[in-house]
C-alpha cells in the first residue's frame, strides 16, 4: 500500500468512527460484520447515507419518532417502520436544507443517489432481519428509483489532439493562467497523458509514488479501488510525458510527508484530486467549450479507443480494473451495437442481387 493510500484509510477510519459515534447502538452491530468483506471507503459511505436517513427519522417528518435523538433509536423502533417511511424519505432527499458548521445549504439527489442511499437502508435492515433482530424487513418492500442511461460523453480523436496540443502550448489562455501555465506545464502534459493513455482512475493518479513507475519495462503500480495492486503498462508517448515531467520532479524539493509524491502540487504536496479536476476542466473548456470533461470522461475516452482498436470488451474490463465486464459491456454497448450493423454489411448471399426498389409494392392481398 502506497503512503498516500495508507494515509487516504487512517483518515477515513477516523470520519468513519466519528460518524459511528452518532448512530443507534445497532449499527456498530452491522459494520463490524462487514467489515471483512467491504472497503473503509464503502464503510465511510453507507456509514454518512444512514445518518442522513436517521437524522430524517428524527427531524419531526415522522411523529412517531419526534423528540428523539438518533443515539435513542432502537430496534423496537426500527420495527415500527413501514416501507411507506422510507418512500417519503426518498421523496424527501430530493431537495432538502442541511446544517452543518458551515451554515446551511441546500443538498439534491438524482435517481442514482437516491439508488444508493437506499442500497444502504437495505443493507443494514437486511443484516438485522437475517440476524432475528428485527421481524419484519420493510426496506426490502421499496422499490428502487428508476436509473435513466445518461449519455457517454468523450473525446473524439482529434478532440485528444487539441487537448494536449493546448496543455502543451498554453494557447487559449488568459495571461493569469498562462504565468501559472510554465511552472505546471510538463507535470500537466504528464497527467493527461497518463489519464488518456491508460485509463487510470483520478484516486490511482494522485497515489502513484516515484518508485511506482519503472522506465526500463514502461510499466507501473496501482492501487484499485478495494487497496488491490496491479501493474498497467504505457506506450512511448506517455513515457516521454512521464520522463519530462519526472525531469523536472527531481529539482523540487517536497513538502515534509510528500517526499515519495510523484505528481507535486505548486505548493510542492502530493497533487489532490480537486486539483486534478480543475486542471482537467482548464484545459477541456479551451479545447471542447461543449462538453464537459472531467478526469472520468478521459477515462472512458481511453476505453473507447481501447475497444475501437482491439475489439476486446474483456481487455477493456480488465485494464480499466472492471470487476464485472457487463459493467464495460453497458458502457461501450453502443459501439458494439455499431459494430453489429456494420457485420450485417459484410455478409453477402449472392454475388450479384438486385436492389430493392424504393416503392416495392406491399404483399398481395388475398
């Protein structure tokens, strides 16, 4: 595990335990039994999605549990829900006031979010009832909010081009961005490049340390969502992006704690992913003002050329860290789709055959 990663889990732990520390008794119950089989990061996750729905509980929208406090909830009480409960609660979160120490603001959940947190209501209650704890599992009863398929949004070839033609060049910016522009230069080309020519996620990016990378075989490490390592390979041009920047990264001197860093930050600290997103979207409002470009977006445009070059789904999942190649399958489906109609065309019955004409009389009536 690199230091980045080992230091990413100790801060997790701690906000994890500190929103534990908030739930009903019965939810250390839960986490301690999935621990084994789940990430801190997921843990961290369904651990913030039930304090919301517990502070609902809590909020006065239900009578039944007015003048509570969410320590105060027990199992009783989680019997005296019904699945309607949970369906105003999600109904709820779609627009909401939340407080917190910096004051309130206002929170929307689409389908998806919506989705999960209710993945995490139905988790838990599914613990309690398969343990006896409860006699009834009204979360089981609600339906899952319909997912709508959003749109792949990618780079096309020559939009690649530009977007690194830009970072390498500066051109397009304003002068503001242009001065930060030739102290970020090579470490910017080397991002990109490592995000379109791999497919790395933004989390793997800001985790790669110096001795990740091995020039001599133009591979390196990382570490998968789940703390799993594997070894990707690059070709030339990202190792000339690589190289230049490393160049340059060896007369910096880090920040105590960043020393193994590779990708620095100016104030010479391990880069953020915030920090990534922003350089990102810099750099993708020159080249493509119409679409919206984030690290994932390059991600997928990877996997695109990927797919178009190989004809490979189980390649793409298996470089792109896919648990499950129908996760891939469902992104790239509409290149598949395209590909079986140009398979139709290939295909011919005769050699010679006449067109239909373009007003062929219906079939004969009886």
């Amino acid at each position: 595990m690199s230091d980045y990663q080992a230091k990413k889990k100790l801060d997790y732990t701690a906000r994890f335990r500190k929103i534990l520390s908030e739930l009903p008794g019965f939810c250390a119950l839960y986490f301690r039994a999935v621990e084994p089989t789940t990430s801190i990061l997921t843990r961290y996750g369904y651990a913030v999605d039930l304090r919301t729905f517990f502070r609902f509980l809590t909020s006065g929208q239900i009578d039944r549990f007015a003048g509570k406090s969410i320590r105060e909830l027990t199992l009783a009480d989680m019997e005296l829900l019904c699945s309607l409960d949970i369906e105003l609660y999600l109904e709820y979160i779609s627009l909401y006031q939340s407080k917190s120490s910096d004051g309130e603001k206002i929170i929307e959940n689409n389908e998806r979010a919506k989705s999960r947190k209710l993945s995490a209501i139905r988790a838990l209650f599914k613990f309690l009832y398969k343990k006896s704890m409860i006699k009834t599992n009204c979360a089981a009863l609600v339906d899952t909010p319909k997912l709508h398929e959003k749109a792949i949004i990618r780079l096309e070839a020559n939009e690649v081009a530009d977007l690194l033609d830009i970072a390498e060049q500066g051109s397009g910016m304003t002068s503001a961005q242009r001065r930060f522009h030739d102290v970020t230069k090579l470490r910017d080309v080397a991002i990109l490049s490592l995000f379109l020519g791999t497919g790395i996620r933004i989390s793997e990016l800001v985790g790669i340390d110096l001795n990740d990378i091995d020039f001599s075989k133009n591979e390196f490490v990382v570490t998968r969502k789940g703390g799993n390592q594997t070894t990707l390979a690059f070709g030339p041009e990202v190792a000339a992006a690589l190289f230049d920047y490393l160049e340059e990264r060896k007369k910096i001197i880090p920040q105590t704690g960043h020393e193994n860093a590779f990708f620095l930050s100016i104030q010479r600290k391990r880069i953020t992913p915030r920090a990534v997103e922003n350089l990102v979207k810099k750099y993708a409002q020159i080249a493509t003002p119409l679409k919206k470009i984030t690290p994932h977006k390059l991600r997928s445009t990877y996997g695109t050329m990927l797919y178009q070059e190989s004809g490979d789904i189980y390649l793409v999942a298996d470089v792109l860290g896919h648990k499950d190649v129908n996760t891939t399958r469902k992104h790239y489906a509409a290149m598949t789709e395209e590909k079986s109609r140009q398979a139709a065309k290939y295909i011919k019955l005769r050699e010679e055959h006449p067109e239909f004409p373009a007003d062929s009389p219906n079939e004969p009536e009886d």
